[in-house]
C-alpha cells in the first residue's frame, strides 16, 4: 500500500517506460513520457499539491490494486482498500517536511510507535459494476459502498539491518483464502519484481551483521 490516491500509470509497460525515462540522460525524456500517458498527470499533480504530513503515522496507504473478496456464499466482489490514520493529521508544507531531513520519517514513527501503538482503520471499498479494476490510475467513483472491516495497531518497529523484514517478500499474489487477484495486471507484474527484488536483497549477507551466518548465525 502506498500513500498516493491513484497510480502514476495504467499499465506495467507504462510504469516501465517511466522508470528509463526518470533514469534517461534525455533532457526530453519525461516530457515525452508525460505526453505519451495523459493518465500520469493526475498524479503529478497530486504530487505537487497533496497534503503531505510529518509521520508516516498520519498518512492514508492505499491498495490501489483492486481484488476480489468471496463472501461465504461464493459471491465475488472486487474492491480495494485504506488504511486510514487514527492519529490526528497535522498537514505541513513540502518545504517545512524537506527541513526535518532525509530520515526524519523513519526516526519519527520509530519514536512515536515507542511510546504508544499507532492504529490504522482499515475501509474495504466495493467497485460497483463497470467501476475500472484493471488499471490503478483511475480512482472509483465517489460514494462507493465503504465497510470498515478492522484496524491494524502497529506495536514495534524493527530496524531494516537487524530485523527479520529482510525474509519476507512482500508480493502481492499471495493473498489469504477467500481473496483472489482481479483482472488488475500490476500485482503480477509486482510479484515478478519482488521476487527479483528479494533475490537480491537476501544475497546481501555482509550488510545484516546481527541477521545472518556470515555473523556467525542468528543473534536478532
Ligand atoms: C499499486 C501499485 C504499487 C504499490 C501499492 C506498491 C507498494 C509497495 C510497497 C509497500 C513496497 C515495500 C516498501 C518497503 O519495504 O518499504 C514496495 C516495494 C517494491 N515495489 Fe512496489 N508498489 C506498487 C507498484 C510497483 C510496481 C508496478 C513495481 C514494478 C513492476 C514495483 C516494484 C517494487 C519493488 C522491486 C519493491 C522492492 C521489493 C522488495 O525488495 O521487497 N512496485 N512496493
């Protein structure tokens, strides 16, 4: 889940071709980019003007890939979710935000979550019929059946370095029983990336000293 309302593109190819033009040495390439996929300027838009707050605590994260929920009965429903904050929301200027430095939010809710648990209510929301699932770019409709369905309560954090996260890889196909994946083409194109990604990244022993057998094993 990540904070913006709606994806910077429609396709993985188009999230693709956004990646070698943010990386391009092309002065033009993100002009061309942004001309080619009408549907990213919402988003930067988004980026420019959103309400941005000082903690992660206070943020909204957003599914943005839709799923299918099956209720007990066997009918299916597509929807997507929100974690939306319990904490108050202290909206701040990008400028201000950018003053606290590169690792004021990850100091930040490491701080808070030490002194008290910090919660989330979770909101499934129903697609009606023809609502888009297939491309995150495209927000719903307004006044779509919402349901909050629970909370999640983050009670520790644990450090990239030393924390177990580095096991886990976090691909989105794998979903619990009675959820499915849509016809939304991101979460196996992510699953394919994470995979990658974690191949990676459990291949780094030397850099988890207290988390692997190079350290002479498992001290966590
Ligand atoms: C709806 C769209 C998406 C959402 C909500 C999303 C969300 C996330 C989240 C929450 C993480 C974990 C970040 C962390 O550990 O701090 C992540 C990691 C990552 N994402 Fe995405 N993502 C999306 C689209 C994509 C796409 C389209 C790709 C590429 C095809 C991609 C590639 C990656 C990779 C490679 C990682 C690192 C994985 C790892 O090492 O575990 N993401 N994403």
């Amino acid at each position: 889940m990540i904070d913006p309302p709606f994806f910077t593109v429609s396709t993985p190819e188009g999230f693709y071709e956004l990646q070698l033009a943010a990386h391009s040495k092309d002065p033009n390439a993100m002009k061309a980019f942004v001309a080619g996929h009408l549907e990213f300027a919402p988003f930067a838009e988004w980026a420019k003007t959103a309400p941005w707050t000082a903690s992660y605590a206070e943020e909204t994260y957003n599914s943005l890939n839709s799923f299918i929920f099956v209720s007990a009965s066997g009918a299916e429903h597509a929807v997507r979710w929100s974690l939306l904050p319990q904490a108050q929301v202290v909206p701040i200027t990008q400028e201000d935000l950018a003053m606290l430095g590169p690792n004021h939010l990850a100091q930040e809710i490491a701080e808070r979550v030490a002194k008290a648990p910090q919660r989330w209510t979770m909101v499934v929301t129903v697609a009606d019929p023809g609502d888009p699932t297939a491309d995150p770019s495209t927000a719903w409709p307004p006044g779509r059946r919402a349901l909050e369905v629970g909370a999640l309560v983050v009670q520790r954090i644990e450090g990239e370095r030393n924390g177990p996260c580095r096991e886990i890889n976090f691909d989105p196909t794998i979903v619990p029983n009675g959820v499915h994946v849509s016809d939304d083409p991101f979460p196996a194109a992510r699953s394919a990336a994470y995979a990658r990604s974690y191949d990676l990244r459990t291949s780094e022993l030397k850099y988890y000293p207290y988390h692997s057998e190079a350290a002479g094993g498992g001290e966590r």
